[in-house]
C-alpha cells in the first residue's frame, strides 16, 4: 500500500514539476524543492524518514534534470558550423578536431561543471579512461540514456600518451520504422551528438547512431554524479 501511495505522489509531483517553466538557477531550485518535499512524503507515508526521502529524490530529480538538460543543448545545435575544424573556438585550436571542446560548451551552457582535465577540457580519449571529475563509467550492464556521454579512444601509434578518439553526447532520436507493409511508425533510438571530422564540412554537428552502430564495442558511456 505504502509503494502504490509513494507512487502515486511521484507520478503526480513529476507532472506538476515538469509543468513549472521557471528558467535558470531559481526554476531549478524550485523544481528541486517541491520534489524533495514529495520525497520525504512518501517516505513518511512509507514508514520512513522524511530527510532521507527529500534529500534521495532531490539528488535523484538532478542527477536527471542533468542529463536532460545537456541532451537539450546539444540537440539544438546540429548542423551547427561554430565548431568546425578550420576555426579556433575557446580552447579549441583552429585545424584541430572539436569534438571534446563541443562536448565541454554543451555541458557548460546546460548549467553543470565544466569537464576539465590538467586545465583544460577533456579530450575524448580522458573521457574514455573516465579521468573527467563527476562522471562515472556505467557498467555493461547499465542502459545508456539521453544526456550520457559516448567516447572512444583509438590512440595515436607515434604518439600513444595522448589520449585521442571521439566523444558525443546521446540523445533521443526518432526514426520512421515499417511495422508492416503499408504501416509505418516512429520508434525511439538513442543516437549521438557530435562535432564530427568525417563529414564535409569537417566538425559540423551530427546527430546519428554513431556509438550505437552494430559490433561498435569500443565505446564507454559516462553519467553524471555530481561534483
């Protein structure tokens, strides 16, 4: 009874939270607010404690508001050209892939702790061996989801300390699948976003199935868990 009642609060705080537009630091704070107040209801309702309730949905909600956030920047600027190879953006040097620099940009502009490395954003290849403070590497067992980091680490032969390859971010993509002969429909596919060197031209922002391609086995996701 007390998980049909737990539940029942969550589903409805989600939808009244969600429907606040409150924008920057005050919309996030408040948003956090009211669904730790419904934690620790729900714990309460539970048998449990009420600070321990607040404080794991409060950690939950941004842990997930995190994810959401950066899925969202990054999605806006596919087919953007302002991290191309043959320009100098930020840290990015000009004829040098952009690929971590966009990475960095996307989470930074969603509000979270920019990935640095030795002071400077983390190449892929960091992000690979997960050197980047406040990510974990998920298991093999865990799902990917939208706001995840992908990265490879392919490093260079006559250069093999620095860590090189390719780094994205995953999003939700929708694609027009065939249930059957004349009926169509959209199914949902996790892709990725990123600053790619292999289209003309180079490190325009893609979004498509790289990471998720099949027998691609080199690739670890990476989570946000805070600071």
């Amino acid at each position: 009874m007390s998980g049909f009642i737990g539940g029942a609060i969550g589903s409805a705080v989600g939808a009244f939270v969600n429907g606040i537009k409150l924008g920057g630091t005050f919309g996030l704070f408040t948003r956090t607010a009211i669904t730790a107040a419904a934690g620790g209801t729900a714990a309460m309702l539970g048998g449990g404690n009420f600070a321990n309730g607040a404080l794991s949905a409060a950690f939950t909600y941004l842990f997930n508001e995190a994810l959401e956030a950066i899925a969202r920047v990054a999605q806006k600027y596919v087919y953007s050209d302002r991290w191309l190879k043959s320009k100098a953006v930020g840290m990015g040097r000009k004829d040098d892939p952009k690929c971590n620099i966009f990475v960095h940009d996307v989470i930074v502009e969603a509000g979270y702790p920019a990935p640095i490395v030795e002071g400077r954003p983390a190449r892929a290849g960091e992000w690979y061996q997960g050197k980047v403070k406040g990510w974990r590497i998920l298991a093999s067992t865990e799902t990917p989801k939208p706001g995840d980091i992908a990265a490879s680490w392919n490093s260079w032969g006559f250069l093999p300390f620095i860590p090189s390859g390719h780094v994205g971010i995953v999003v939700a993509g929708i694609s027009n699948g065939v249930l059957s002969p004349g009926i169509n429909v959209f199914q949902v596919n996790l892709e990725t976003v990123s600053s790619s060197s292999r289209v003309n031209p180079s490190g325009i922002i893609v979004q498509n199935d790289w990471a998720f391609r099949p027998n691609q086995n080199d690739i670890r996701f990476l989570r946000y868990v805070g600071k």
